[in-house]
C-alpha cells in the first residue's frame, strides 16, 4: 500500500473545495477493503485520529483532517458490475461519478444522482448524500443506495441491505460480519420537511442503512456500493428561459413546480426534472464568460424534461404555456437541441458554481456560500429577505441554485477582511432564519466542519450531543472524522 507524508504531495488533502485548511502527518492509499480494516485497526491501537477522503470536491470541509491521518479512497476504484437485467451497479467508493455515468450511458442506463460537480467519488455523495438538478424529480442520493459494506472504527465490517434491518422505534440494533453488536438509541427529534442533508438521518422504524448515507465519514469507511439504476430516458428537452424582472423568474419556478407535482407520472404531461435558477447578480458575474446571456435579462431559469420522439412537441407546446404565462421571452431561450448544446447549458450552470469557487481560492476567504432550504410557501420572501439582508452590508453576492426544491447558494463574494467578518455573521442570520421558518441549514452539502455550530442552532445542543452518542457506540475512543457533524466538544 502506498502511504505518502511528503508534505508537497499530501498538500491537496488539506483542503477541500471550500477552502478549509487542515493538518496530517500522512496519507495512506488502500487497495482494497482488507487494507483499509488494516490501517483502522493500527489507528486505534496508537489512538492516531484519522479522515477520510473522497475526491476533495466537498464544500464543508469533511474530508480535511486536523490531525492524524488521512485515508485516501482514490485506489478502491473498481467499477466491479453492472446489471442491465436487474438495473444495479456495485462499485468501489472511489470510483468517479461522471466516469460511471459514462459508462451506464453506453448501456442505456441511468443513474439520477447528479451533483453540479460530477468529477466526485461515489463513496464522496454517499457520505454527504449528495443531490443536483434532478434531485426535483428523483430526490438524493439516498434513494439509489441499496447496499453498503462499511469497516468501522475498530475494523469490523458491517454489511447493510436496504429493508433488512431496521430500527424498533428509535432502538437500532446492529450486528458486524463477525458477530458483535452494536445497540444504539436514536435521538428523539423530527427532521425538517424540506430537501435536508443536515446531520444524521433519523426517523422512528428507520432502515439502518440510512443512518450511514449522510454521515460524513464519521461512522465507517464505506468500501462497497450497490447502486440502483434506471433505464435512460428517450429524449431530455433542456432550456434556459430569461427574464426581465426576478418576479416573473420566481413566478417560473413556482408554475413549474406546482405543474410538475400535479403531473407526477402523468403520460404526455409535463414534469420537469430539473428546475433552476440564476439571479440578475449571477448573470452578470457569469456575462463576461457568456456573452450570449440576453441583454436586460435579470434572471433565469434552466428546466430539463424528459420526453420520447413521440410526445417531445407537445410537451415543449405546453412548457412554452408556461414561459408566456409567466412573461419569459420566448425568442430568447436557449434551447437544446442536441447533446452538445445540452452539454453546454450544463457548463453554464456549472460555471456559476465554478467562478464563486475560484473567486474564493484566488482571494484565499473561506466560502461564505449558502445551502439553505425552506418550505415552498415561504421561498419567495426568504429569497429577497437573504438578498436585502446582504446588499444592506453592501457585500457583493450572487443567488442561484435549486430553487425547484426550495432550496438557495447565495455566494457573498467579500473584497477584504472587514466584509468576510460581516459576511459570517450574516451567513449565520441567514441560516437561523430558514430555521425559523422550518427549513434547514443545508439542503445537500452537509455539515461536515464549517456548519457544526450551525447544526446547534438548527436542533438544539442536546438533540446533537444525542448524535455524538451515536457517533460513540461506533467510534468509542473518537478516531473517525472528529469535528464532521458533530462538534468535537460535544463528544
Ligand atoms: C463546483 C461544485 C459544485 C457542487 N455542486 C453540488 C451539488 O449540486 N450538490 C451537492 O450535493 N454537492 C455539490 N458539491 C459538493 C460535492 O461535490 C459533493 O459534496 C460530493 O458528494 C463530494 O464528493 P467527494 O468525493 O469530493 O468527497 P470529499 O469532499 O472528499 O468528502 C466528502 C465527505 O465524504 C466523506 N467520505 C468520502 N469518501 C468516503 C467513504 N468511502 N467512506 C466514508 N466517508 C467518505 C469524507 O470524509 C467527507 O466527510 C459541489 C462542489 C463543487 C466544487
């Protein structure tokens, strides 16, 4: 197995792409399962702490150690099958995303989880339960997750199949492959009702599996993934439509997401499967690298809908309803009619997260970018609320993201030390207010580090010291990714 500690070749394992900055003395890189119990036997036994890594795309600091060492997952990269018959994959954690969806694409087959970033591990969207655009129609990660095999803290491994074990209430019992248990009491709270990625999944008569998906690599090293497919939809009708006042934009959102709900499963109906949009100040940080984004345009949103050669016009007929309904210039939109032009409105809509990102690394702030959800009837408010709230600091901000789902990254994009302290505080305010209209602090990215506090603000102290309880009956002695989810002192 190759370890590295030469600090210039382990450098890209203290960050992520949020910027966070860690410590570590070495990086192991494991081949294969065994390896991988190896390194976390050894690690308990010298009470070392250890991190593990997935492709360092995380916004949240997860994957970046304090201390100890870090577990890269690049090596467990095996692609080892894929059923066309029975629609499942198994796969290595650190197999890349956008390389298995390649691959399902030649086979005709599809899997819906689809993070803006798809240059990810698997096992990296398992543990943050990742979501993206077709998360409106599809829901998160968690969905097409069937089987894991997890080693644990103190090397056992675990093998979870959906609808196998369950939870008595919140009394969870589990039994590792070589026999010992692990009995756990549930924390006792309820989970926001909006698109949620925020700490442990918990719910009365819960499947076990779903505690692991979300956990942030503070439970178990996942080594295995069985992975639910699809069959691979006929035609994707893609569009970018603009307008000329964000009311209209949001109006969009709103007629598509109610159209969309009311339709569910509906032959020849619309459905949209991805619903997203960009603010005026998006547009215009994007302009320079577009210059085709209409002028006067000050917002947009992109859609995507499946369809077959047969019905494809008439849904386009009824989508083009709704863009007049709701004042979109429909000689304006970006239409895709080909893969190419599909390919390029995914690179506009990765570009905006893109450019925040680099604006952060190039300025060397940490990212001050929100991933808050609240429930449809208040996301209209919420959306000019957090906008006036920043502007009132005059800190420049761009607001985009899945608003199909409720769900907004507003990016502060501060110029000096002064506006990155306001821009804390605020990004706090923002996040205490999506709590207080029962929503959550993060719809997908997760915890990890740099939202731990916020997580308390979200549940209450006890209900997260309830989840270190958990983390504990796994990780005793508190060698697994320390200060993912739950704050160190609250362990
Ligand atoms: C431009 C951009 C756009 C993005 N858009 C989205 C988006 O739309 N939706 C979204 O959800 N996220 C998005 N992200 C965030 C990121 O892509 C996801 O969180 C992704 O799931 C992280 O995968 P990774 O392999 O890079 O994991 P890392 O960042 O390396 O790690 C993430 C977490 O997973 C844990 N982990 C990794 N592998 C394992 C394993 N095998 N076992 C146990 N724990 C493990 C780590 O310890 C850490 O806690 C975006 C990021 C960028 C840079």
């Amino acid at each position: 197995m190759v370890i590295k500690n030469d600090k210039e070749e382990i450098q890209s394992f203290l960050t992520d792409a949020s910027n966070f900055k860690g410590e570590c003395d070495a990086v192991y890189f494991p081949e294969n399962a065994e390896e991988v119990k190896e390194i976390l036997i050894r690690t308990l036994a010298e009470n070392k702490r250890v991190t593990v890594a997935g492709n360092g795309t995380g916004l949240t600091g997860a994957r970046v150690p304090k201390e100890g060492i870090v577990i890269s997952t690049e090596k467990l990269n095996r692609i080892i099958e894929i059923n066309e018959k029975e629609f499942y994959a198994f796969v290595e954690p650190g197999v890349i995303l956008s390389d298995l969806q390649g691959r399902l694409d030649e086979l005709n087959l599809f899997y819906p989880p689809d993070p803006t970033e798809t240059n990810c591990f698997i096992g990296g969207t398992v543990a943050a339960n990742a979501s993206g655009a077709k998360t409106f129609k599809y829901g998160p990660t968690r969905n097409y997750i069937a089987e894991l095999e997890i080693i644990l803290p103190d090397g056992e491994t675990l093998n979870l199949k959906r609808g196998f074990v369950k939870a008595d209430g919140l009394k969870l019992s589990l039994k590792s492959e070589s026999g010992k248990e692990y009995n756990l009491m549930l924390p006792d709270f309820k989970m926001p009702d909006v698109k949620n990625a925020s700490g442990f999944f918990i719910k009365p008569d819960m499947d076990a599996i779903d505690l692991f998906i979300g956990s942030e690599g503070s439970l178990g090293v996942i080594t295995k993934i069985k992975l639910k497919l699809l069959a691979k939809p006929g035609a994707i009708i893609s569009c970018v439509v603009f307008f000329e006042d964000e009311n209209r934009g949001l109006d969009f959102i709103e007629e598509g997401r109610t159209v969309s709900f009311k339709n569910k499963n509906q032959e020849n109906k619309i459905e949209a499967r991805a619903l997203e949009y960009f603010d005026d100040n998006s547009l215009r940080f994007l302009a320079p690298d577009f210059p085709n984004i209409p002028e006067g345009a000050k917002a947009a949103v992109w859609f995507e809908q499946e369809a077959g050669e047969e019905n494809e016009d008439e849904l386009l007929e009824q989508w083009i309803e709704i863009i007049q309904k709701c004042g979109g210039n429909e000689e304006l939109v970006w239409f895709a009619v080909n893969e190419k032009d599909r390919e390029d409105i995914h690179k506009f809509r990765h570009a905006i997260s893109l450019k925040v990102n680099e604006y952060i690394a190039r300025n060397n702030y940490r990212k001050l970018g929100t991933d808050v959800a609240v429930p449809d009837d208040q996301f209209r408010e919420f959306f000019f609320w957090c906008g006036k709230t920043v502007r009132d600091e005059n800190i420049d901000y761009v607001a985009y993201g899945h608003f199909g789902n409720s769900h907004i990254h507003l990016n502060m994009l501060p110029d000096s030390q002064d506006k990155f302290e306001k821009g804390k505080y605020l990004y706090k305010k923002i996040c205490q207010k999506a709590v207080e209209l029962k929503g959550t602090i993060s719809a997908e990215h997760g915890v990890g580090k740099i939202k731990a506090d916020y997580l308390i603000e979200m549940y209450g102290e006890e209900v997260v010291r309830q989840m270190g309880r958990v983390k504990k009956v796994f990780d005793p002695q508190l060698i697994l990714g320390i200060g993912n989810v739950v704050r160190e002192d609250l362990l």
